[in-house]
C-alpha cells in the first residue's frame, strides 16, 4: 500500500503542474471568463482549459456537457501588430467546431481606431459559421471577403491576421501532435535500456564481466552521444507540456522504466547502472588513493542529504511561479551535452566530480534532487512503514497544491 502512496504522490504533483501550467498557457495574463464567453454562447456555465494542442477554453454547461469551445489571439499572436500594439481577440466557437462570435478583448493600439473596429458589424461578424480549419487556412483576406475597416484599415487587418494565424497555430500543432516518429536514438536507449536490466537482474559471472563495457558504452553512448540523461528540466517540462510519446517514444519508455522497475523490484537500474555521472564517480572512487578518502560524520550527513530536497523545493517554486530559473543549471545533466550546456550545469559537474573524489558518490548521495525522486518511489525491504521520506513526499505534494490554489 505504501509503494502505492508513493507513486500516486508523484502522479498528483505532476498533474498538479500541468494543469497550473495549462492555466497559464491558456489563459495568461488576462484570464478570460465565461461571463465574456456567453456574450455569444449563453448556456455556458464554466470553462475548462484545454491541455490539447489547440490550448484554447472548453465550455460547459449547468448539466456538465461540452457546448463549446473559446480561445484568444493572445499571446501567440502579440508579434502582430496593428497601427501601435497588438490586440487581444476572442473567439467563440460552438460544439460543431463553428465560430459564434469574435470581439475585442483589449488592445494597445490607437483606441479611436479600435472603436472602428469594435463597432463595424460587418468586419467583426465576417468569420461567423467558419470552422476553425476554414480560418486557420485564410491567406488572403480580400479572397475570403473579409474586408477592412475604412479609417481604421491596419488595427483591423492586424486583427484579422492575429484571428487566423492563432487558429493557424493551433491547426499545426494538432498536426504536429499526431505525428508518430521512431529515430535511432529511440532503439539505441532501448538497447541501453534492456542492458541496464540485464546486468542488474542477471547474476551469473560471465555476464557481469561485461559491466565494464556495458559502463563505457553507456558513459560514450548514451552520455556524450545522446545526453538523454534524466533530469529535472526534462521531468518538469513533460509535467508542464505533456509527455512526447509520439516524437520520441524511446525517450519516454526508457524514462519511465527507470521509475517503474524500481518500484516493483527494489532494483535502481538508472543510478546503479545506467547514469553516466554515477558511472564517473564509481571509476573516480577506484582510482582514489584510500588514504584521500573523507569520512563524513552522521551529523554532516543528515545535513548534506536537505541538499536535494532543497533543490526539488527550489524547482517548485521556479516551476509555479515561473521564475526566470533554468532547471538545467541546478544539476550536472546538460554538461554532458557540452555545446549546448551552460556555465552553471558546467560549474556543478565539475564541482561535483571533485568532490566525488574525496567522498565517494557524494554527488549522488548528496546532490541529485532526480535520483532522490527515484529513490522515492524504490521498493524497500521489510515492512512499509510510514517513513521520513513518505513524510517529505507528503509535505511537496501539501506545498505543490497550496500552490496550485494561490495562484489559480
């Protein structure tokens, strides 16, 4: 039962991030309301936003059935400018996917021209009964009869151009979304996958002879080839935007492998097997002179292990508040992707390693708030008790909604 709290405690945090951050997705800076919505589509009772690609508003009536749906321009169209600013659209659609109405939410271009527009029937009902695959696929709006506004011809093209490029952004991602692909390095990190299980499962000599191999393929392959390493950046951004299984299947099977199998099986395949950087400081840890080695007190312990509980705490706080953090400088993972890493995820793998050279494993011990979520979720043996851990795991998860309710 305790393996089961601890798995679903992860589940809620991540669904708890993706739909604060579907909120903001969809809503933004200037949350829209049903009020606005039933200006056009009156049984609307509440709204919904929509995780999928479209990232618009699905409506809802009293008896809970989808009547509609309500997306804005904003902000994927805020680089459309009119005669001095952008202009924030809405657009309501109803349950045949066909537009009931547009209107003019806000707009920092030239007022007196953005009244032209709001008060000309003729432009403003021109996209009534379209779908929403009509508009995304108007080009020109001469063509299609949208015609505009005379005195305030620029707000209300940019207006026009703002409506269609947003559907147009949301056709393409439906699109894109739907798309299946299977690249090499999907079946080379399921190979690498099936081989981390076979060393820690297999037990006989003749195939723990290969470890070493199976290590430097991993360190070579896996790590400088590939750079697929987990990490918090690519955990929350997969709780943020959805997991990609289509682009990258291989990627996500083998991710989530590394926490299922621990769960089951007591056995962590990633950290013990797998992770290139746990692989470095095993080999650093060999190499060392026993008398270089330091010994940490229990004292000195308890305090190094808040290390990445402090970090996971850190990326909730960058992840609700959208704080201008990057998740890839808090851990060594991208350095492994040396033309791409920045100075801070280069600055922790170094340090990290050197001090793995005096403390053996310290940055895995002491450092990684990934593999302190994995070993979360192992399998222990003996009784499932009630732990500091499970504790802790109770605590993000408290945080982690309190969040989610503040900044709803």
């Amino acid at each position: 039962m305790i393996q089961i709290y601890r798995l679903a405690v992860i589940a809620l945090i991540a669904w708890l991030i993706r739909d604060h951050h579907t909120r903001l997705r969809v809503q933004g800076d200037r949350p829209i309301t049903a009020h606005e919505v039933r200006d056009f589509l009156p049984e609307t009772h509440k709204l919904k936003p929509d995780p999928g690609p479209r990232a618009g508003l699905i409506a809802f009536d009293k008896a809970g059935n989808r009547i509609g749906y309500a997306a804005r321009t904003m902000p994927h169209s805020k680089q459309i400018i009119g005669y001095s600013g952008p202009t924030d659209g809405l657009i309501v659609l109803d349950s045949d996917d066909k537009v009931l109405g547009v209107k003019i939410r806000h707009s920092y271009d030239t007022p007196s021209h953005v009244e032209d527009v709001r008060l000309e029937l003729l432009f403003m009902e021109s996209w009534n009964g379209r779908t929403w695959d009509e508009i995304a696929a108007i080009t020109d709006l001469a063509k299609e009869e949208i015609w505009a506004v005379s005195g305030a011809t620029r707000t209300s093209e940019a207006l026009a151009e703002s409506i269609s490029y947003r559907m147009r952004v949301g056709t393409e991602n439906s699109n894109r979304s739907s798309v299946f692909g299977f690249r090499w390095q999907d079946a080379v990190l399921i190979l690498v996958l099936i081989g981390g299980c076979v060393f820690a499962f297999a037990k006989s000599e003749k195939i723990q002879r290969w470890r070493l191999a199976f290590s430097i393929g991993s360190v070579g392959i896996f790590g400088i080839l590939l750079g697929d390493l987990l990490a918090q950046s690519l955990l929350i951004g997969w709780a943020e935007s959805g997991i990609p299984w289509r682009t990258t299947p291989g990627l996500v099977l083998f991710a989530a492998a590394m926490f299922v199998i621990p769960w089951i099986t007591r056995q962590p395949v990633y950290c013990q097997f797998i992770c290139p950087h746990g692989i470095l400081q095993r080999w650093m840890m060999k190499l060392r002179p026993q008398k270089w080695r330091v010994r940490l007190g229990e004292d000195r312990k308890w305090v190094a292990r808040l290390i990445p509980v402090f970090l996971l705490g850190l990326v909730a706080l960058v992840t609700f508040f959208q704080l201008p953090i990057d998740l890839a400088g808090i851990e060594p993972f991208d350095a492994w992707l040396i033309r791409s890493a920045g100075l801070a995820t280069i600055l922790i793998f170094t340090v990290g390693l050197l001090v793995s050279f005096f403390i053996p494993m310290a940055y895995c011990k002491y450092g990684c708030p990934t593999g302190l979520l994995l070993e979360f979720v192992r399998r222990r043996s003996g009784p499932g008790e009630f732990g500091v851990r499970d504790w802790t795991g109770l605590v993000f998860l408290i945080v982690a909604l309190g969040l989610h309710i503040l900044l709803k």
